[in-house]
C-alpha cells in the first residue's frame, strides 16, 4: 500500500515537473474562473473568453471545455454537439482521474440530453458513472451540480417510465436544492416530482407538490410560468375545467413574455379538450385550429398526431365532414413520416454508440499502454528497491558475522590464556606444596634420627627438639592456610559459597580435587593418616546430609573415592 502511494506520487510529480509555466499559470486562472462560476457567472464568462484555448495542452484544454460547458448551460444556451464536453471527459480520466471527471460527465450527460435526437442511453450513460464516485466520496460535488445529476437522472427514467426509480432520485435532487436554498431548483425539482405523480394517477400528492409551491418566494416569471402550466394540467386531468381554463388563459395571456416560448399548440390543444368538456364545440373547434395552426412551433413529435386527431374529431362534431377527413388522412401521413423519422433516430442511435464505442476502446488502449508502462516502472522499482535491500542486509549480516568472529576469537584467545595460567599456576602451587610437603618429611627424619641420638643422654634436648618439630607443623599448617585463600579455593572447587567450610576442610578438598597423595595431605596438615581418614569420612557424611539443600555437592562425591 505504501508502495503504491509512493508510484502515485511519483508519476503527480513526474507530471507537473513536465509542465511549462505557460501551462501552470494558465491551471491557476482556470481554477480562479472555476471558483466565479456559481458566485458571479458572467464574471466567469468574461474571463474564460480572454484565454485562447488552442495554446493550452490536453489537460487545460479540457478544463476549459468544462467550465465552457457549464457556463453555456447557465446562461441557457443551446448545444448542437458534445465534442467538447466529451474532450473534458476524456482529458480528466487520464492520465490520474481527479474529482473534475464527475463534473465532466454531469455535464456530458445534461449536453446529450438537451441535443435533438441524442438517445436516452447515452445520457444515462455519463450520469450512471457518476453515481458510484458520488455514493464512495460524499462531498466530491458541489450541491447545485449534485442536484442536477439526482435530477436529470429522475427525468431519465420519468420519461421511460421507470416511476419508482424516478421517485428516488427526483427526491434526492429535492432535498439538495432545498439544502441549497435556490429558488429556481426548488421549483423545477418540485414540478418534475409533480408530473411523476400526475403520472401515476397520485391526486394527493401531486396536489401537495404545488401546495408548497405556492409558500415559496422570490419565484421567476419564468418559473411561475411554469408552475401555472402545471396546476392547469391537474385541473384539467381531474376534469375541474372552469378552473383549468383559467389558468390556460393565463398561459396565453403571459406566452409573449415568456424567454423559451412554450409550444403555443399544445396550449391550444389542451384548451380545445377544455371546451369540449364544458360542451362548447365551437370554442373547441376553434382552438383546435389554432393548435394545427402553431403545429410548425412545436418539436413535432410523433405524438402530435393528436392536433390532426382532435381537430377531425371536434369537425365531425359540427358536421364538417370534409375538413375531419382532410385532418384524419394528416394524421395517418404524419404518423407514417414519423415512423421513418423514428427509423432513423434509431440508425443514428446505433452508429452514436458505434462511435462511442470506438472512441472508448481508443480510450482503453491508451490507459491499457499507461497502465503497462506504470506497471513496468513500478516493477522495475520494486525490483531495484528489493535489490538495493538485499545487497544491504548481505552487507550487514557479513559485518554482524564478522564482528561476532572477531568477538569469539578475542574470547577463545582470553580463554586459552586464562586456561595457560591457570594451568600455570596450578602447577606451580602443586610444585610448591609437594616442595613443602618434602622438605618437611626431610625434617622429620632429621628430627628423628637427632632424638635417637641424644634420647639417651640428654632428655631435655629431645624435648626441645620435640617442641622445635611442633612449631614447625604448625608453621607448614599456616602457611598452608595463607595460600589457600577464597577465590583459589572457590575458582576450582564446585562448591556452593552458602555451604560452610573449614579451612581444613577446603584444604583437603582443595587437594583431593587436583588428586594429591593421602599421606601428603596427612603430612601437609600435621595429621596422622588415620586422623585424616576420619576428617574425610566426616566431612562425606555432612556432604550427604545437604545434598537436599545443595544438589551440586554431589560432585564432590568422586573426591571421596
């Protein structure tokens, strides 16, 4: 994961690194126009103008295609293609998507639809994309364009009779305008939800839609416009014709004023059905006429076979009987040349999409080379980071490796000295001791053979020599006592420092341990051997009471043997 931040980074980098000031600078006055738009949009219109599109690279080209599309579409003027817009798409999916693609095809989708003959499918297709990143990163839209999507989306799928999923998302845009506090959306928003119960047959709820309508302030003349033709329809469905005829009136009274006129035939056309309602057939017929009449100002949908309809009808009513068969074979020629005209529509849907397709599989070989190429270099990375760090830990496990022989040899070469002088001292003190034990057996004779001497002569001087020869004893004894100290002791002898000994005791394990002779010991200590049978048996017989508390003293045991 961190691996991939770190390419994504890289390639951010890489890119903006590779664009000239001219560009950076040209990003920086986009985004400026981009922030005027919804605060003071002619602003906006005035500044994007000044700026000459065709020096700017892919990515500022399709920015400014963006904010071109946006502005035309709040200023309300037409479109006759969706070329630009659709560069604005294509330039924000690569080479890294960025929050504008949302936008982008927001504004596709709202571009195909207001175009004549641009298929539902393919609208729905640029809002359906969005839909996804706007339910993954909440916030991503500012709410007037979140509010068109919701409510273009409704309208998609009111006018193909999709009800419920028309329901959901007009009342998503509902709640968004209404967040948004814009009058205008409010009430387009509102009308669209109203047409979609007016469809379902929903009196109630159609009839709420205008009843808070008409709490709403600072409402257009043209959204007013729009709200009257919208009650006027639901006193005409549920057949309330003084009611309705008022506000037709209305409707015609106010058309001139109106900035997008509406389609005057279909006014007409819903006053005609109004007096026949009321029994009036002359009015009826009469508005009828005028419906044919304006015929050419409406988009001429095959729908409007009905004005052709309607007028025959009402004049077989009055018994014009030539003019209702003269209306009736207009119909059937209208409906016939519509169905070629649907025909049509149809072909320029399929080759639309064909196209489409081909410049999306352009699209997917293009991101598909990007995408190789990240993937090589991110490979490449990858292998040259694993490289590096294999390199490094053989670097470091060869200094840790050589450092520890270093430290073992130091250790072994410690070691070796400490066993060579220990073993030196070892036998030198043994040296010492046997010379003491020597000389001492040597002092023994000599006494001996002086007392046999001068026992019989001189019984005082056998004394004295007797006293001399104790001191003497006693004299090796101390000596032997001084040399034996603690940490000789303790240094070769496993005992326990807590076990208690005496100095005896640690002489004559001192020397059992380096396997001295019974009589030496016995000479050394000044004892008998027999004593010194006793002194050993003694101390073997404590050893074996503390093996309990002691378990180490069972190697003193071999000693004993």
């Amino acid at each position: 994961m961190k691996f991939c931040s770190f390419c994504t980074l890289l390639l951010v980098v890489t890119f903006w690194s590779c664009q000239t000031p001219f560009q950076r600078e040209a990003k920086r006055t986009l985004v400026a126009i981009d922030s005027l738009i919804y605060e003071d949009y002619e602003v906006a219109n005035d500044s994007l103008r000044d700026i000459d599109v065709f020096q700017l690279n892919l990515k500022n080209r399709g920015y400014y295609y963006l904010l071109s599309t946006i502005l035309k579409s709040r200023l309300d003027e037409s479109f006759v293609s969706d070329s630009a817009i659709s560069v604005a798409v294509e330039s924000f999916r690569s080479p890294l998507p960025n929050n504008n693609i949302a936008r982008a095809l927001i504004y596709q989708g709202i571009v195909r639809y207001k175009i004549p003959n641009i298929p539902d499918s393919l609208v729905f297709t640029s809002l359906k994309e969005v839909e996804p990143m706007v339910d993954a990163f909440p916030g991503l839209l500012r709410l007037e364009e979140e509010t068109k999507l919701w409510f273009f989306l409704g309208i998609l799928h009111y006018n193909n009779n999709n009800f419920q999923q028309a329901e959901k998302y007009l009342d998503m845009a509902l709640r968004k305008a209404e967040q948004m506090e814009d009058v205008s959306a409010v009430v387009i928003t509102s009308l669209a939800v109203f047409w979609r119960y007016m469809s379902i047959g929903n009196r109630e709820k159609a009839k709420g839609v205008l009843d808070k309508l008409e709490n709403v302030e600072g409402i257009s003349f043209e959204d007013q416009y729009d709200i009257i033709n919208a009650r006027a329809a639901f006193y005409y469905y549920y057949k309330d014709y003084e009611n309705a005829l008022k506000e037709y009136k209305i409707l015609e009274e106010q058309m001139s004023e109106v900035k997008l006129k509406p389609r005057l035939s279909n006014i007409y056309y819903s006053i005609s059905r109004i007096y026949s309602g009321l029994g009036k057939r002359d009015s009826s017929l009469y508005y009828a006429k005028k419906s044919v009449e304006h015929f050419p100002d409406s988009l001429g949908e095959w729908q409007d076979y009905y004005l052709f309809v309607n007028l025959g009808s009402e004049a077989s009513k009055v018994g014009d009987y030539e003019l209702a068969a003269a209306q009736y074979k207009d119909a059937v020629d209208f409906l016939v040349d519509k169905s070629g005209e649907r025909s049509e529509k149809k072909i320029l849907e399929l080759e639309k999409q064909y196209d489409l397709s081909e410049a999306r599989v352009e699209t997917l070989r293009q991101k598909q080379k990007f995408q190789r190429f990240a993937f090589i270099a991110g490979a490449g990375f990858v292998l040259l980071v694993f490289i590096v760090l294999i390199y490094f830990l053989n670097l470091r496990k060869s200094r840790v490796e050589y450092e520890n022989e270093r430290l073992m040899r130091i250790s072994a070469e410690k070691e070796v000295a400490g066993k060579v002088r220990e073993g030196f001292q070892r036998r030198h003190l043994l040296r010492f001791y046997q010379l003491i034990t020597q000389r001492e057996m040597v002092a023994q004779q000599r006494f001996d053979m002086l007392s046999q001497k001068y026992i019989r002569s001189d019984s005082s001087a056998y004394k004295e020599l007797q006293t001399e020869l104790n001191a003497l004893k006693e004299e090796f004894s101390g000596m032997m006592y001084d040399l034996m100290n603690d940490d000789l002791f303790y240094s070769n002898v496993d005992v326990p420092s807590g076990f208690p000994l005496s100095n005896t005791e640690k002489v004559v394990l001192f020397l059992l341990k380096f396997e001295i002779p019974s009589v030496e010991i016995a000479t050394v200590l000044g004892i008998t051997n027999n004593n010194l049978r006793v002194r050993k048996s003694n101390l073997k017989k404590r050893i074996l009471e503390n093996l309990s508390d002691y378990p180490s003293l069972n190697n003193l045991l071999a000693l004993f043997n």
